[in-house]
C-alpha cells in the first residue's frame, strides 16, 4: 500500500507473543548444549545416565517455575509432551479412556475453549461422552451455568485459565472449589497455555494443568502436563500415545531431551524475572488501551484479565485488512488464535464473548512478550491510526470491505 516504508527503513514489531514467541538467548543455550548430551535417557550406560540426569533436572527446574518459585506440590509430576495441544490431549482423552471410574459420561467445557479441548472433547462422543458448554459472555464463566451442568453430573471438566483471544483470566481457583462439592469425582483438567509464567497456576487444586514452551520463549514442540499425585495413586490417566512407556507411563516415544532443556530454562528465567516483567506489561498494556481508544477502536476489556493479551475492534475495518496493512510495515499482530486463523471463521472465541459477526470480523489480537519496549508499543500506535484513517477513507471511496 501507499507509504509503506522500505525493506531497509522499517523497524520490524513483533506483537503476536500469543501465537508463538522468540527463543530467548537462555533457552537456546541451554538446547545447544543439550545437544551434547546425546544418550537417550532410557538407556542405562554412562552417556544414557547423562541424559537421564538432564531431563530430571530440567523436570525440576520446570516444576519449581509452574509453582512460582517455590516447592511444587508434593508428588506432583511433570510428564512433557510434544505440544500444549497434545498435553491438553492427554489429560482430556486420557481421563476419558478411564470412563468406567466416573458415574458419568458428561464432559464439562467453556464455550471458549482452544480447539485443542473442544475438538477432543467432542472425538469422544465416539466413547459415549456428551458435552456441556458454559457461557463466557463478557469474559465471565456463568456460574449458575456451570452449577446446572454440575448437578447433573461430570466425568471430565475441562476450563482454560486464559484466554487466547480475550485476555480473559477466569478465576479457576474458586471454580475448583465448586467443581469438588458438586461432583467430587470429576476429572478437573485446566489448559493454562496462556497463562504459565503470566500469572499463578492452579496446581495445588485441579488434577491436571497443561503448558507449552513457545509461548513463554522456549522451543517448539515441547509441551506439559502437570499431573496431581492423587491422579497417579488412583490411575486415572491413561496415555493416548503407546510405546516404552516413558514419562512415568503416560507418554511413550524417548524424550526431546535438548527441546525439554530449553523448556526449563525459559520457564526458570521467565519465574524469576515474573514481577518485573509483570510491572512493565502491564504498563505497556495500559499504554495500548490508551491509544487504540483515541485511535477510534475499542479495547473488549474483560473484568479480570492478564495484562499480555489485548483484544481491539477496529471501527469498520475488517481485521485481515488491518493486519496486511501493519505487516506491509513491519508490524506483525493477529486476528485471533494462529491455530484457527487460516479457516477464515468467525472466532468461536470472540462470539462467546459477545461479540456479533460483524465486529468480531473487525477485531484484532494484540498480545505482548517480556520483549517488548514502549518504543514497539507506540509504532504500533502510531501505525493503528495510521491505518484506521487511510483505510476508513478507501472505504468511503471506493464502497469496499
């Protein structure tokens, strides 16, 4: 478009942190020095013990991170994965592979879960399951809603702790609590994938907690599910993935020793720097909410949320149209999850916000990382009003999008 700068004068801003994050310099010292390490941690000989005592290691490391800093839950473990998705996988369908523990066949969701629960949740009507969706409307888990669908029964319940999209951070904790009075034996999984490092997990009570490395600057293809010691007393996960039975059982295939390392360190150095990184999103969050309403967009701000996940409805401008004319500038946000974004629907997620059709096809991500500076925060601002004023005149002009 008109007056995008050159290849060689643009200053490239990287605000799609939700999607996928920069490997940070710690992490990827720590996979290149894994790589070292090339035994596999199965084995018993000297290189294979090397390995072994890397992967305990860096499971501690991670377990340390998950609880803040402080000593994890005593017994709980950390079985790694290939992916957030796939861990939310094995919590989900491997508590439902264990269905003859449960008197119920009900499966409990949010209607704003990542498709990584949702689709899950639903491949397992093919083993007598039936699902209940809660409302989240304003980014809000309806409370009477849930109680209703408790009542009536739960083998699984499966919420997120934030949201994607929304930014939304729904109070899991107390939820918990509702969720053991109200059907003491469901399996309770949260998908906290947004959440880890951003904000306190709920370990101490929910029986499962899925997290994922590249969305805190670790590696791809590394993921995690937090198991509770009453789940593997009781035996109430099975694995999905079936081999020589590593991780504690629950997930066969000879781990990502090096993708793991990288893991821990990202999670250590993201605990450790929590409060201050914490204090500077939260001031660039501000910053952003400032400029986007004087831009002439709105911020969907729900009542409690984290402060790296902005949601933004552009007035009148579709948001794949915005977000062409910022990346022809080197600015690089979304329209909403990156893995749902390339089926062109409207966002299952934004719609249970309450959002119509229309301004959730004109609604943007912003979403942020430890990374970022106010220097990033007001070229995206500047180039957001840039974009509302040119590409509101085109429409007017030409009567288009």
């Amino acid at each position: 478009m008109n007056g995008a700068p050159s290849e060689k004068e643009r200053r490239e801003v990287y605000l799609d942190n939700s999607a996928t994050t920069a490997l940070s310099p710690a992490a990827a010292a720590a996979v290149r020095d894994a790589y070292a390490v090339y035994g596999n941690p199965s084995s018993t000989h000297a290189a294979g013990v090397a390995a072994a005592k890397l992967l305990a290691d860096s499971r501690a490391k991670l377990l340390r991170a998950a609880a803040g800093g402080n000593i994890p839950p005593a017994g709980e473990i950390a079985v790694f994965t290939g992916s957030g998705s796939e861990a939310n996988n094995l919590a989900i369908a491997g508590a439902g592979l264990k269905k003859r523990h449960f008197d119920s066949n009900r499966i409990i969701i949010t209607d704003s879960e990542h498709p990584s629960v949702a689709n899950t949740a639903a491949r397992l009507a093919g083993f007598g399951f039936e699902t209940a969706e809660i409302p989240t409307r304003g980014g809000v888990i309806d409370r009477d809603a849930l109680r209703s669908e408790l009542k009536r029964g739960a083998a699984i319940v499966s919420l997120m702790l934030v949201n994607n999209e929304t930014g939304a951070r729904y109070d899991i904790e107390d939820i918990a609590a509702e969720v053991r009075k109200l059907a003491p034996s469901a399996f309770l999984h949260c998908d906290a994938v947004q959440g880890f490092t951003r904000t306190a997990l709920p370990l101490s009570c929910v029986d499962a907690v899925s997290v994922s490395a590249h969305k805190i600057h670790g590696p791809k293809g590394v993921g995690c599910l937090f198991v509770s010691p009453s789940v593997i007393s009781k035996k109430l996960l099975s694995p999905v993935i079936f081999g020589g039975g590593q991780e504690s059982g629950l997930r066969s295939g000879t781990e990502n020793v090096p993708g793991i390392a990288g893991f821990a360190a990202a999670a250590a150095e993201a605990a450790e720097n929590a409060v201050t990184d914490g204090k500077r999103l939260s001031e660039l969050n501000s910053e952003l909410i400032c400029g986007v309403t004087a831009a002439g967009a709105r911020a969907n701000l729900p009542p409690r949320r984290v402060d790296h996940i902005l949601s933004v409805t552009l007035p009148g401008i579709r948001s794949q149209t915005m977000l062409n004319f910022l990346s022809d500038r080197g600015i690089y946000i979304s329209a909403g999850s990156a893995c749902s974004s390339k089926d062109r629907k409207i966002s299952r997620a934004l719609k249970a916000f309450g959002l119509p059709d229309d301004e959730a096809e004109c609604t943007v991500r912003v979403s942020l990382s430890a990374y970022n500076t106010e220097e990033d925060v007001a070229d995206f601002l500047a180039a957001v009003k840039a974009g509302i004023s040119s590409l509101l005149r085109m429409r007017v002009k030409h009567r288009w999008f």
